[in-house]
C-alpha cells in the first residue's frame, strides 16, 4: 500500500458518494506480516474487515472506475446483474473498457439458429442450437431450444436442454437442466425461478426456488 491516504463513504440513496469496490491490491508479504500482527493485538482477521482498518493506518492509493457496477447480495440482485448485460452500453462497459475481463475460454463452434428460430435481444455462448422462441435472454455454452419452446427474461446455463413446446419465464437454470417437452417455468420480475443443477424437470413450476 503506496501513494496518499484516501477515505471511502458507502452510497446513499440521497446523494452520490465514492464507493468502495472492496477490492484490494497488496503484497503479500505485506499481507501476512499484517495479519500475523493483527492477529496478536485482536484485531479482526476477516480479510475484508482486516484491509479497510488498515487504510485507516496506512497510506493508500485509491483507483477510479467508472464503468459498470453491480452488488450482487442476493438472487434477485445476481438476476439483474446479469439481464443488464442487454444493454450494450453495460455490456461494453464491464467487458470491453480499457480494464478488461478476463476469463477461462471455452470456444466451441458457432451457435445454430434454425430456420425456425425467432430470437430478440438475447445473448448466446458458443455451441447452442436455437429452434425456438427467445427472448431477453441470455444462454450460456452448448444449450439447446428445441423447436416450439420459448424463453423469455431468463438467464440458461451450460449444456441447458429446452424440450419442445416447453415455455421459461423469469427463470435461472443452472448446468445440465433438462425440461420435458410442454412443460411450464414461470418466475416472476421480483421473484426469478431458480431450478438448480442436473435438474430434470418433468412438471410445471410457478415461483419459489427449486
């Protein structure tokens, strides 16, 4: 920790304030030595708690951003976080500013998008095969809408399988959820459905967390 000592005051929803990202850069001897002595006086060791006393203690440089922030603290917050990558502008934001992302590829062929398929605002990894009706969604790798089924203001993890004439609304489907062909998933905008993973899901669900 080099440079001037900065201090961090939380948002409020009355005025603008500097956030803070929670999101430290140190050494790690540094760290260790720290801990160890924080450690011996009582101090809290939770690392979080730990480094925003020691700003208090030491001098700090503070890096702005100004792109793209979520806080994810729950699944309604972990929804929208996600839905909001619709947008261009977020999604340019988070992805592509001069502080890229990165993270593990995984690059499979080209997603297929049938003659039967009618898609609208949606994002879809590598390795889909799109037969059906989405919209405001977004897919991730190797899943699969079969024809007559449709997705809406859902998010679909990897390796998803949506069954013919099967209908997901405000829905989050986790890896290797497979749904019967016509059958029902219907969240709501404050209440996203959750179906958890390797689920096979044979019969309508309405709300609430499976």
């Amino acid at each position: 920790m080099e440079g001037h000592h900065a201090y961090f005051d939380d948002q409020t929803e009355s005025e603008i304030k500097n956030l803070c990202m929670n999101i430290f850069i140190v050494s790690t001897e540094w760290l260790i030595n720290a801990l160890e002595d924080g450690q011996k006086k009582g101090t809290p060791v939770a690392i979080q708690d730990f480094l925003t006393l020691s700003m208090e203690k030491h001098k700090t440089t503070a890096y702005e951003y100004t792109g793209f922030l979520s806080n994810i603290f729950n699944v309604k917050a972990y929804y929208d976080a996600n839905m909001a990558m619709l947008d261009s502008k977020k999604f340019t934001s988070l992805l592509y500013s001069n502080q890229k992302i990165y993270t593990k590829l995984k690059n499979e062929v080209a997603t297929y998008y049938a003659p039967t398929s009618d898609v609208h605002n949606s994002q879809f990894a590598t390795g889909c095969i799109v037969k059906g009706k989405v919209r405001n969604s977004l897919f991730s790798r190797s899943s699969i809408v079969e024809e007559g089924a449709g997705v809406s203001d859902s998010i679909i993890m990897a390796s998803a399988v949506i069954n013919k004439g099967a209908q997901i609304s405000y829905a989050i489907l986790d890896k290797h959820v497979e749904v019967d062909p016509g059958v029902k998933i219907i969240g709501t905008p404050e209440q996203p459905l959750v179906i958890k993973k390797n689920t096979h899901v044979t019969s309508d669900i309405y709300g609430g967390t499976v």
